[in-house]
C-alpha cells in the first residue's frame, strides 16, 4: 500500500471519529430539546424546530437540518397544521436538492404544492413552482424547467407587493435557461441583470454571489476569458464574507476550469482541490463528480495518463452512482455490514485473547487448549468459506435482478408504450394519453420498488399485473381480453412471493402467442392455494408454445425464460425453496392457435 493510501485512510478514519462524536452531541442536544418542547404548545415547538433548521442548513450543516425539518414535519403531521406541512416538506425539498438527491427533492416538493393549493396560499405555490423549475433545469429538462419558472414569474408579477427576493431567484433561473437551453446570451444577460438588481436592493449577497458566477460561466463559454474572470472573483469574494461553502466550491471549480482554458493546468489542479475539499465535506456529489472529470482532462493535457485515467475511472464511478440509486443504497449496506462484521470480529479475538490467558494459567490445559485452537481454526475456516459463498450467492442473485429488471423495463416495451401516447396525443385524446402515462410511470416505479425485494406480497404482485395488463389492453384494445383469477383462500396480504416472476412470462404470452395469431385473443392468470403451494397458471390461446419457439422472436423469449430459470435457481440456493416453473402447449383441437399454459408453483413456507 503507497504512502498516499495511507494518508487518505487516515484521513477518512478521522473524518468517521469526527461524525460518530458530533452525531452524538448533536443526539444528546435532541433529547435535551425534547424535553423543553413538552412545554410548549405545538405550534412554538414546529416554529423552533424550523428555525433551528434553517440555522443548520445556512452553516451547511445539511444532516442535522433535516434532522430538525424531519422532527418539526412530524409535529405539524400529529397536528394537522397543513401550512406547516407546506413549508417544511418545501424546506426538505431544499436540503434534497443541493444534496443532489433530485427524486426526494421532487416527492417533498409535490407535497408541500399539494398543501399550498389546499390553501390557495399563492404565496407558496409561486415559491415551490419556482424550486421544482430548478431541480428539472438540474436534470437537464429544459421545457419542464422553463414550464414551471414562468408559472412562477407570472403569480409574482400579478401580486401587489412582489417578494424582490423570490423575483431574483426566478429571473436568475430563467436566464439560465435562456443560456443553456435557448442558447441567447443576451437575453440571459438582460435576466441577470435584473435578478443582480434584486438581489442588491434585498441585502442578499449570496444570491449576487450565485449570479455573479452565472454570468462569469456565460462569458466563460463566450470565451471570452477576461470578463469571467472578473465576474468569478466577485462572486468568490462574496461567498468568502458570507462563508458560503457551497459556493465557494462552485467557484474554485469554475476557477479551474478557466486555468485549464489559458493552459495553466498547475493552477488549475490547485483549484480542483480546494474544491474537491469542500464538495466532500458538503456531500456535494454532482460536483465531485464534475471536478474528477476536470482532474482527468488536465492530468491528460500534462502527459500524466495514470493521473488522467484514474480520476476518468473515478468520474464514472461517481456518475454511475448517482444514476443509480438503487446501487448506492446496496453500496451502503454493504459497507455498514462489513462493519458489523468486523467489529464482531474484533469481540471475538477479544474473547479468544481472555481465554487463552485463563488458559496459560494452568499449565494442565496445555493440550486442551492446542485442540480447541484447532477446532476454532476450522470454524474460522469453515465460517469464511461459508461467508464467501454467501456474498457471492447474493452478488449472482442481484445481479439476476438487475437483468430481470432489465426484461421488465425493456426497451421495446417502453417504446411502444410512448408510441401509443404519442398516438393518443395526435388524435386529440389528452385524457386516454394521460391515463396511459400515469398507468405506465406507476408501472414503472412499483418494477423499481419491489425488484429490490427478496419477496413481496400476492397482492403487490397482482398490482404489478394489473397494471401491466391494462397498459397492454390499452395498447391493443380489442385484439386482447385478459381476466384475473384469485382463490378466496390466499391470504393476499400476508402471502409472499418472488416478485417480477410473472409478468415477463406475461409479456411472452401476449408478444409471441397472442399477436401472432389473426384473431382476437384471450389471456387468463389464476392464482390458486394448494395445502403446500401458491399455483399460478397463465393461459393464452394464442399460437403455442411450440409455433412460438420457431418463430423470429424466440431469442426474446428465450432471454426471458432463461433469467426466470435463473432466479429461481439463486433463490433455491440462497433460501433452500423449490420453485416449479413449466411452459405446456395447451391440446384443445385447436389447430392455428393451440395456446399455451405456464406454470408456476411457489412454496407456502416463505
């Protein structure tokens, strides 16, 4: 291990010791609170949580921010008091987005508009419309962005007394926009000039300190280098009187970006990592990820392709992270699991230190203890073996997962769903498009939920189904009819399942039995309780299974059943249940459209 290695470990011990230890006083000051806010009235409680919070989140303290939000949320919940609830799902939705968690900042603030319309408080919508506009302009989703900052703009400009401060932020948003998006630097100028106005007349200087930083990106791309320059070191000078952390390491970024532009990439390393300093102590991943790339690109400008390789690596594995969630919350628990492990393991050397001195004392023991070393060698030995091969049975049944999602969220599917949208759109039908839409982005979210799971309920699985089902009936309209079958004895709540086994075998039943077939066709799912299986059975009366399997398509379908077999094979392993799966051609004196039947049996004892 090289000396820099070292280093940065020690660095992130000290940075744990340093969180575990605030992590508890700040623990201990929220029991302290808790007890002084059982004599206050709900209302001066949700109040001083708030204000606690925006102190917090203005130090950039963002964990114990939303530690505060949170316990105030939950008051104003217990109350019922909906314009706090407003407020702070709005103030979460904040800490969210410059965290960068751009969904949870998406769900809070859909919450806190939803309150504000229940109020008609025109107020507060104008506010939450403005800040949903920023995290869409985040995600590079500039009509959506534009859409909701001139929503925004036009409920401030109808009220009598505008919010200077609020009409600063919108102007600075759409002249982003109007840069990023448009691509008219003058008019994005002409917004920033009256946002820089507003900000001045209001006092407010970390939002000059933002615009400032905008305009020098404008020139930047402008390349013209002596103008960003000068807007960057104003905007730097006052983020450093107000301590703005976060916008202190946005500069420093842009800074080197801009040394990288005149070829002085020594500088520019310098700035990368003040920036990266901050960014890190802020949790600031969508910028770490940009300054990795900026390492990269100037370590290859200097010749220093191990440098330049190693940040490209690193700023793919940031991006890759914060495209996917799902992959850092499993990142997560991996990390905390290995800690549990190891500090069983280090309880165990210290149980086996304090026996071997007990036996060191009596020298009778002596042969005793040599054999019990032995056996504890090979528990050792057995132990990590054993552990071995369960992560590995784990990572073989995630990464199954990860595929089986993939033939659920595939491509050709999503396709065509958006093509029949599309459809419904150009003949005028905004209801059908909508209900299709809203059908197929529930779909989507409960693939993503529950694919996550080891097991889920009967009834969540047939949620899945029903809304596949009626997604496809909306697609081909009378060319399919399907009916759902459930024995009354299944306790549906409480039953569980695999999930996501039976809708790909769905998918196969519909695209390579029903379609083929000229005439309409007909798709039956039963859900039966036997005394030690749930049995489901899947019946079209489409082509057959055997015409299907010398069809084009079979390659598609054979992808399915191959993953499905898979699954089943990991969990069988992993958990010791026997899952049955069989496909059957259905003999029913039906020559061009036999049918086919698939079978699954899972065990009860989940």
């Amino acid at each position: 291990m090289s000396k820099s290695h070292l280093v940065t470990i020690k660095r992130y011990i000290i940075l744990f010791f340093g969180l575990f230890f605030s992590m508890l006083l700040f623990s201990n000051e929220l029991d302290t609170l808790d007890i002084k806010f059982q004599n206050l009235s709900p209302e001066k409680a949700i109040d001083t949580l708030n204000s606690l919070g925006k102190a917090a989140y203005r130090k950039q303290e963002f964990l114990i921010s939303k530690i505060y939000f949170s316990k105030a949320l939950e008051l104003a919940t217990a109350n019922n008091n909906i314009l706090q609830q407003a407020k702070i799902n709005n103030n979460i939705g904040i800490i969210e987005d410059t965290k960068g968690n751009y969904p949870d900042a998406l769900e809070h603030y859909r919450k806190s508009l939803n309150y504000y319309e229940q109020q008609s408080n025109k107020n507060g919508i104008e506010k939450v419309l403005n800040n949903i506009g920023i995290v869409y302009e985040e995600l590079n989703m500039y009509e959506k962005s534009l859409e909701y900052f001139k929503s925004s703009l036009a409920i401030k400009i109808k009220s009598k007394n505008p919010d200077k401060l609020s009409l600063a932020g919108t102007y600075n948003n759409i002249a982003i926009i109007y840069e990023n998006y448009l691509h008219q630097s003058d008019s994005a100028l002409i917004y920033y000039q009256m946002a820089l106005d507003n900000y001045s007349l209001t006092g407010n200087n970390n939002g000059k300190g933002r615009v400032c930083s905008n305009i020098g990106l404008l020139y930047f791309r402008k390349n013209n280098i002596k103008v960003a320059d000068s807007c960057f070191k104003e905007a730097l000078k006052v983020f450093n009187a107000n301590r703005n952390k976060s916008g202190i390491a946005s500069v420093l970024f842009y800074k080197a970006k801009l040394e990288i532009k005149k070829g002085r990439y020594n500088k520019a390393v310098t700035y990368l990592r003040q920036a990266m300093i901050l960014s890190r102590r802020l949790h600031l991943k969508e910028l770490q990820k940009d300054i990795h790339k900026a390492f990269s690109e100037t370590y290859e400008k200097q010749g220093n392709t191990d440098s330049a390789l190693y940040y490209y690596k690193k700023f793919h594995e940031l991006n890759d992270d914060l495209l996917n969630s799902q992959k850092l919350n499993k990142i997560k628990s991996l990390e905390q699991k290995i800690e549990i492990d190891h500090k069983d393991y280090e309880i165990n050397l210290l149980k086996k230190d304090n026996e071997i001195n007990r036996l060191l004392q009596n020298r009778q023991l002596i042969l005793i203890f040599a054999l019990l070393l032995i056996i504890v060698s090979i528990v050792i030995i057995f132990y990590q073996f054993w552990r071995k091969r369960k992560i590995k049975n784990e990572m073989e049944l995630s990464r199954a997962r990860t595929r089986l999602l993939r033939t659920q969220m595939s491509p050709h599917f999503l396709f065509n769903s958006l093509m029949s949208i599309q459809t419904f759109l150009i003949e005028g039908d905004v209801k059908g498009a909508s209900k299709y839409l809203t059908m197929l982005a529930r779909l989507m979210r409960l693939i993503l939920t529950y694919s996550r799971e080891s097991y889920i309920s009967v009834e969540q699985e047939i949620e899945i189904i029903n809304f596949y089902l009626a997604i496809e009936k909306l697609r081909f309209g009378d060319k399919i009819e399907y009916i759902i079958k459930i024995d009354p004895a299944i306790d549906k709540p409480n039953t569980l399942i695999p999930p996501l086994m039976i809708q790909p075998a769905l998918e196969n039943a519909i695209v390579h039995g029903l379609m083929p077939c000229k005439k309409n066709g007909n798709l039956s799912v039963t859900f039966k309780k036997t005394n030690t299986n749930i049995v489901v059975f899947i019946e079209d009366d489409g082509i057959g299974y055997k015409s299907a399997n010398n069809s084009s398509l079979h390659n598609k379908k054979s992808f399915s059943t191959d993953i499905i077999n898979e699954r089943i094979s990991l969990i069988e392993k992993q958990f010791g249940q026997k899952i049955i799966y069989n496909i059957e051609e259905i003999i029913d004196n039906r020559v061009d459209c036999p049918g086919t039947r698939v079978t699954f049996k899972f065990p009860l004892d989940y």
